[in-house]
C-alpha cells in the first residue's frame, strides 16, 4: 500500500480536529506508522 506523506499529515490534523479525545493514541499510532513507512 503506497501511503503519501502528505496524507498522513492531513489525516493527522483531521483526527486532532475532529477527535480531540483520541488524539494521543491516534498520533502515537500514526507516527510510528509514518516512520516504518518512511523507512521503506
């Protein structure tokens, strides 16, 4: 699955917008997806 950065980020900002509550957990999860992806 090719994941682009940018969406990464826009999903980032969306989540913290909407979903205040789930913030830390989404963002800890989607920063360690980010950095594997980056990895590859």
């Amino acid at each position: 699955m090719n994941i682009h950065p940018w969406g990464l980020l826009s999903s980032l900002l969306y989540r913290q917008g909407v979903g205040p509550k789930y913030k830390a957990d989404k963002n800890k999860n989607t920063i360690a997806q980010a950095m594997v992806f980056n990895r590859h």
